[in-house]
C-alpha cells in the first residue's frame, strides 16, 4: 500500500527521494525492496503490546469509577483530580476519554433513559389558509420604557397579512380572538388550519391551543 502510494505520487510530479521523505522512508530502502523482494512493503509490525497498554482490569475500573454515582455526571477532565484528592490515581485523563469512548459511555452514563431530541413536527403550505404563522412585537411609545404590543397573523404560503393589531397589553385572549376574527373574514374552518407561533407565553396560553391547531 505504501509502495504503491509512493508510485503514485511520483507519477504525478513528485520527487522519488522527497516523496520517501514525507512517507518516513529512506529512498536507498526502497530500491533495496524493489531490487530485492519484488517491490513489497518489508517492515516488521511489533507483535508486542506496549509495556503501558492498560489491562482489562484497569479499564473496568475506569468504566466503574466514572458510571459510579459520584462521578456519573462529571467529565473525566474532572474524575481524574477528584479521585487524586482522595489518594487515588486509577489511570490519566486521555486513558478515561479512551476507554469511555471505546465503550460508548461518553454520551450518557446515568443509569436513567439518555435524552432524546424530537424534531418537530413540519408542516408545508400548498396553498393559502392553511398555515399561518403570528407573533406578538414591541414597539417603542414616547415614553421611555414603555412600549404597545404588535399583533401580527401571516399566511405562510401567500405572505399575506390576514391580521394585525395593536394594544397596550401582552395578553393570550386577545391573539385568540384576533386570529378568531381574521378566520372568520378570511373563511377559514379553525380545524383545517395550523397556527403556528414560537414558544411564547401568549402561544402556549391554553386559550389559544384548546381553540386552534396550534404548532410551536
């Protein structure tokens, strides 16, 4: 593979004795295995582990001291000065990122359900009145720091705005009876249409989700 690596960097401009540089190989070493074995790639692989390498036991440690209790919701860049506050060295911090990662224990170590992310539901207009999107915006009054509110009901498809009022107030029963109105002058059967809006007060407001199909 390295060879052929080599062959094809030099095919493809590359200096034969700078191409064996970068690979970490001596250029007289390679037409010594060209000559000799026919072109093979002849370096030994170690068969001996590394004096250091953990055992299986000190992995089973690491994985118990950082799915204990104490530690379960600590990073290992934690664990490591914790346990050696205590007289206690089990292995160094790369060696618990290692083995936390190789037992997939990186993620969730609790013993509860990790966390899951629902996406939420999408929904596409093909048409007008079928979704609408509507949000509540500050508007500054002469008065310093005092501001009206700016109730606003868009038809995601036609980008029209089918609503629009303004009042001193942030109040879930007036968007309710605002997009009541803008339904009844548009035609609009509350059932067949989805409200969308963000995670607001006012949106979440059970005046609004108990009368329309409300997306958030």
């Amino acid at each position: 593979m390295i060879l052929a690596l080599l062959a094809e960097a030099v095919s493809a401009g590359s200096r034969f004795e700078k191409a064996c540089e970068v690979l970490g190989l001596s250029a007289r070493t390679v037409t010594r295995w060209r000559t000799e074995g026919g072109g093979v790639d002849r370096r030994a692989e170690s068969g001996t582990a590394p004096v250091h390498k953990l055992t299986t036991e000190e992995r089973d440690t690491i994985v118990r001291y950082a799915t204990s209790t104490e530690y379960r919701d600590v990073s290992p860049r934690q664990i490591v000065p914790l346990l050696a506050d205590k007289g206690i060295y089990v292995a160094s911090e790369s060696s618990f990122y290692r083995v936390l990662h190789e037992r997939d224990l990186m993620a969730h170590r609790e013993p509860s359900r990790p966390r899951t992310h629902h996406r939420p539901k999408e929904h596409i207009a093909t048409a007008p009145n079928q979704v609408w999107s509507w949000d509540i915006t500050y508007l500054r009054s002469s008065v310093r720091g005092v501001f009206y509110y700016l109730y606003l009901v868009l038809d995601v498809f036609s980008r029209k705005i089918v609503a629009a009022e303004v009042h001193a107030e942030e109040s879930a029963t007036i968007a309710a009876e605002l997009v009541e109105w803008a339904c009844e002058r548009e035609g609009v059967q509350r059932d067949a249409l989805v409200l969308h809006a963000d995670n607001g007060g006012p949106m979440r407001a059970p005046r609004c989700s108990q009368r329309f199909n409300v997306s958030a």
